[in-house]
C-alpha cells in the first residue's frame, strides 16, 4: 500500500501487533472533587449555579457550559428528583442475557437544571415512567469512597 493510498477499511491499514504499557490517572477535577466528597461524607449532592444563566449544574462544573463564566457558587439540590427519561437494559455488555433487567436514567435532582445518569431500583417495569419522582438510597457511609458507585440507586419516592 502506498503512502498516500486512501485507506477506505481500518482493516487494512497497516498495523504493528503489541502491547503499550500505560498507566494513566484521571482527576475528577475540582468540581468533581466537591461533588463526591459531599456525597461520600455527608450523604449530599453538590452543584453549581450560574447567576447570568440561572441554570445549576449537577454533576457541577466549574465554568457554565453556556456563557463560560467562572462558577463559585455551590448549591445543596436532591436527593429527590424526576426521571427525565430512562432505558431498560435487558443484556449485559457482553451480550450475555441479564437475570434481572437493568433500569439507567437520567435524574434531573431537585432545584438542578441538568441531568444524572443512574441506575433505578425497585421499582416495576410497568411503573416506569418520565416524570415519576425519585430518591438516592447512599451507601452506608463507612462502605463510601467518594465515587458514583457510592450511590446505590434511586427508588421511588414512595418505596
Ligand atoms: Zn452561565
């Protein structure tokens, strides 16, 4: 194949078989930081509000995603919210058929504007609805280490 021979299928592209050794670490950044040490010490949900926007990012961010503006002021929102929209996962990634289905949504928590994608739990596939209302059931705090995963799911209101 020529040098600057267009390659229409990556399979064809030439290629070295081999193994890369990398290690790699990702930050949660400063926002991130806030938001899962606030839920893996106390139980809350952090996110940061623009004033120009009058929009509350939860998951926080530290500049608005829509004027750009530097965001310093941090709001309490949850732990109740409305299921915005969801979608019911009937097979693992691998393919392999799940005994139990698996419910992701996004979560739109009280006084935020954004969503957050969790899991649902106990709750039917026929009560499944957007706009059904929804709250964080936590980890016990000593089985906490300030990730997503310290949030076991979101249930009804009402469970
Ligand atoms: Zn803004």
């Amino acid at each position: 194949m020529a040098l600057l021979e267009k390659v229409d299928k990556n399979i064809e592209a030439r290629a070295w078989q081999g193994e890369i050794p990398i290690q790699s670490r990702y930050t949660c950044g400063l926002a991130g930081e806030k938001f899962f040490r606030e839920i893996m010490e106390n139980g809350r949900f952090a996110g940061t509000h623009c004033a120009e926007c009058e929009y509350t990012y939860v998951p926080p961010t530290i500049y608005c995603e829509r004027c750009f503006a530097k965001l310093d002021e941090w709001v309490e929102v949850g732990p109740e919210g409305t299921v915005q929209s969801f979608t019911v996962l009937l097979v693992a990634p691998d393919g392999t058929p799940l005994e139990e289905p698996d419910i992701l949504a996004l979560i739109q928590l009280d006084g935020a504007d954004s969503v957050l994608v969790h899991r649902l739990g106990k709750v039917g596939l026929d009560e499944l609805a957007i706009g059904m209302r929804v709250k964080a059931v936590f980890k016990p705090k000593k089985e906490r280490e300030g990730s997503i995963l310290d949030i076991v799911h979101f249930v009804p209101v009402n469970a």
